[in-house]
C-alpha cells in the first residue's frame, strides 16, 4: 500500500493564493454587479419621474411597472455592494 498524499508547502501557498485571488475576482464581480444594477434603478427612477412611455413589441408597459424593477433593481444593488465588501 502506498501512503497516504501528504500536501507539501509548496502546494499550500498555490492553494491560498488561488484562494485569495478568488476572493478578489468574486468581489470584482460584485461590485461589477453593483454599478449594473444601480445604472438600471437611475434609469428607471427616471423613467418614474418623467413618465417615459415604454413599448414592447404591442405592449405598452404601464409607469407603475417601474416602481417594481426600481424596488428590485435597488435591492440587488445594494445586496451586491455588501456582498463585494467581504
């Protein structure tokens, strides 16, 4: 029988710079995620006070329909930017 794989030093300081370089890019991403959704909660903020007419294909999308992506676009924003800071 062979013994057991034993993980030298070598492998532990590879493993923990992946580790933190994950960490890095994952908080990238959120605060990435963050700006996106902030941009699309501005815009529909403005399409709330302005009352901007929006069509989809026949559809016309009523203004109250912008407090709903305002709400969700705003919560993701902020959960985003939370989540980038650990």
């Amino acid at each position: 029988m062979s013994p057991p794989f034993r993980r030298s030093f070598g492998h532990r300081i590879i493993r923990d710079v992946a580790e933190e370089e994950g960490a890095i890019m994952r908080g990238k991403y959120a605060r990435v995620s963050g700006v996106v959704f902030g941009v699309v909660a501005v815009v529909q903020a403005l399409r709330l006070f302005n009352q901007w007419p929006v069509q989809v294909g026949p559809f016309a999308m009523p203004v109250w329909f912008s407090w709903v992506a305002l709400l969700i676009a705003g919560g993701l924003c902020i959960w985003a930017f939370r989540s980038g800071r650990r």
